[in-house]
C-alpha cells in the first residue's frame, strides 16, 4: 500500500507503475473518490461544528427561542445519521482500491510484460556432463523406490507426494542444512504454522488478487498459506518496535500449500507444482532506508546462491521485470536452477524488496532515532523449498549406476553417506 498522499502528489509516477506492472486498476476512479470523501468529510465536520454550537446557544436561549434549537439540533444529528453509511461505504470503497494500488519499481528494473522479458544477469556452476544416459526426477524415484504417486493419489489426489526411504531423509536433510546456513549468518529459525487468517493475506499483498490460489477452511475462518513469508510478517501487525530492535531477520520453516488454480495444462510431473510442500524463508524487517534495503537485497541473494552452490547445483539469476515482479515489489530477481532432463533453468528461489509497501498494510512501524514514528522496509527470499529442489538435486547428481552422490556439504545430515539408492542399472 502506498501512502495516499503520495498518490496524490504523484499521480503521474502511480499511473506508470499502474502501466508498467499490468495491474487492473483505474487511477482516476480512486483519486475522484478520494476527493469525493474528503468533500464528505468536510461536510461532516461543518455540520457537527454547527451542531455544537447550535447546543451551546440553547442554555442561553429565551423560551420562545429554545424549541426551535433543540429541534434544529434534533435535524442536524438525523442528517449526520444518515451521512454514515455513505461515509464508511466511501472509505471501505477508497481502501480497496488503496490495496490494489502498486509500488513504484526501482529505475534499473527492465520493463515488460511478462517473464519473456525477464533478463539473465549471470549463470554459476559448471552444467554436469553424462557419459550415459541420464534419468529425469521421476525415473529416479520410481527405479529406487523412493516414491509412490499413484498410492499417494488416491489418498490425496493429483498432484501430491509421497518420499520413502533415503528421499525422505535427504528432503529433511536439505530442510536442516538450509536452517543451519542461515542460522549461522544470523538469522533466528523459526518453526511456525501455515495456518492464518484472511487478513495476513491482506497484509503481506497476496490479497486483493490472488484468493484463486489459496485454500480456505469453511467455518474456521482461517486459510493455509502458500508461503512462510505470509505468518512472519503479520507477527508484529500494529505494533510499534524501536530502531534498536532493527533489523529482524528470520529463517522461517513451515509447509506451504498452493492451489495453482490456473496452471492446468502446465508441466506437472512428479515433484513439480505440486499442491503441499515445506519451505524454509529468509524474511528481512529493517529501517526504511533504501540503501539498507538493497544492502539486505543483497544478502539475501547471497545466502541463497550460497546454499545452492553448497548443494553444488548450477543455476542463474535473472531480473524480473515490471510484468512479473508482483505488485508490491521495487525489485525482484528470481534463481532459477539446471534441470538435466528439461534442458533448461527452473525456478528454485525468488528475492524480494517491498520497501514499505508491505508494512503499511501490516502495521509494522518504529521510532527511529529522532522519536518519529516510521513504516519499516521488508524483503524476502526462499531459503529452500522442497520438493522442488529436489527435482534438480537428483537429476544433477545422479551417477552412471542410478545411485545419486551427496556433496560434501550434504554429507553430515545424512549419516555421513556420499551416495543415495542402490545401482539399478
């Protein structure tokens, strides 16, 4: 949510921004009811000003003249009355509309429409080269018997999963490992719930406008969120912390569910696009201070490129342009990771910078040094996310005989073994 002062002011940056992200929203509507709420507004204030002093002429009034200024206070208070409902539909409407407005992106963000127009900035890591003929994800899976789709199915439904044996071990060696990085950089794990209520959605950007994907539980009033960024960033909705206690960063860890309304069609085979899935997230609230902002930009793609290359997985970073960096982003860059089978880059990670756009709708401010109240800049990233890592973690590390070798770094969280599965061809 941007500050509708700014939008006033502003208009002409709103409107580009508006363009450039493909957002469906009519501008000159919201700015032609915020004058009319304000005109309301000034309205309300005018007639309960003459309503009080209406009441203060009535102890001092003759008794010819007092019936008629209690029944002129009686008038005024049925108008004002009947102006409510009117107000709060004006300020309900005004503050929908606030919600779809977007943040303006960065100047170095490219423009267009979709993610054909995203640009690659770099690739890392060495693509494997195969002597023998390599197997995609599910081959993998299905010759070392560490899956079953089709049981999990009928329990679950399509597009679910099921990991057996050393895939189960190496999802959650990947999810430790993943903590453990982070950690070790400073940021406080956390084990939390994917359950929240509607008004997270509100608060982290994904509502107004993405309700298709997210499963909702009848009669509970609660929804399971798609990601962990959604539950960390409303736990300090509305309160007011200190610059001392900034910045906060987090590591958070919780499974994530996804209706992907939309993607029929769409690749999903095996490990992708499924339904359910656990995820670990770099979560960032820190002082509104663009540079700092970027700073932590930074190091959140760090930590990112930091533990695929401990994976020892090759990848890309590509910037998002303005069509596909959401609407509450400034800045976006996506990695995207080698899978063998595809012959392509998939992605794994996205980072972002929401300056105070996210903040705004949650609440979340500070008193910087000078006393003043401010709203506080945040940023994600994926820290990791399986199964969908483990799409290009198996295919790039497969061996000639079906067995998949660990890295080094892998190697402690799973009982010191250096390679997974038995030969199966």
């Amino acid at each position: 949510m941007l500050d509708l002062r700014f939008i006033r002011d502003h208009a002409a940056t709103v409107r580009r921004a508006i363009e450039v992200k493909g957002v469906n929203l009519d501008l000159d509507e919201l700015l032609q009811l915020d004058r009319d709420l304000v005109a309301l507004k000034q309205r309300v204030e005018a007639m309960q000003t003459e309503r009080n002093a209406n009441a203060k002429l009535v102890p001092k009034a003759t008794p010819e003249e007092r019936p008629a200024l209690i029944q002129k206070g009686k008038d005024l208070s049925e108008e004002l009355k009947e102006l409510e409902p009117a107000l709060r539909a004006h300020e309900d409407q005004l503050k929908q509309l606030l919600l779809r407005v977007p943040n303006i992106p960065l100047d170095s963000v490219p423009v267009g429409k979709d993610d054909s127009e995203n640009v690659e900035l770099r690739r890392e890591g060495e693509l494997p080269q195969f002597d023998f003929k390599p197997l995609d994800q599910v081959e993998i899976l299905e010759k070392q018997g560490w899956a079953d789709f089709e049981r999990v199915a009928r329990v679950s439904g399509s597009r679910s999963y099921l990991l057996k044996g050393d895939a189960a071990l190496l999802e959650m060696a990947i999810l430790m490992f993943a903590l453990d990085f982070l950690s070790q950089r400073g940021f406080t794990p956390l084990s939390t719930t994917a359950l929240v209520r509607p008004e997270t959605l509100v608060h982290s950007g994904h509502f107004p406008g993405d309700e298709e994907s997210v499963y909702k539980l009848e009669g509970d009033e609660l929804m399971l969120a798609g990601t962990v960024e959604v539950p960390i960033n409303s736990l300090y909705a509305g309160e007011q912390l200190s610059a001392a206690e900034l910045p906060l960063t987090y590591a958070g860890l919780s499974a994530a569910f996804r209706r992907e309304a939309g993607s029929a069609g769409r690749d999903v085979r095996g490990l992708i696009r499924v339904h359910e899935f656990r995820k670990v997230e770099q979560y960032v609230l820190c002082k509104a201070d663009e540079a700092e902002g970027l700073k932590w930009f930074d190091t959140l793609l760090g930590n990112a490129e930091g533990i695929l290359q401990a994976l020892e997985l090759p990848y890309r970073v590509i910037q998002n342009c303005t069509g596909d960096m959401g609407a509450g982003k400034v800045l976006m860059y996506d990695i995207e990771t080698w899978v063998p089978s595809e012959e392509k880059y998939r992605e794994t990670h996205s980072c972002s910078y929401l300056g105070d756009w996210q903040a705004r709708r949650t609440g979340l401010r500070y008193r910087d040094e000078d006393g003043k109240l401010q709203y506080a800049h945040t940023l994600n990233n994926t820290g990791i996310a399986v199964p969908r890592a483990l799409v290009p973690f198996l295919e790039n590390h497969q061996q000639a005989d079906g067995t998949v070798r660990v890295p080094a770094a892998l190697q402690p969280y799973l009982g010191g073994k250096k390679v997974l599965g038995k030969p199966v061809r």
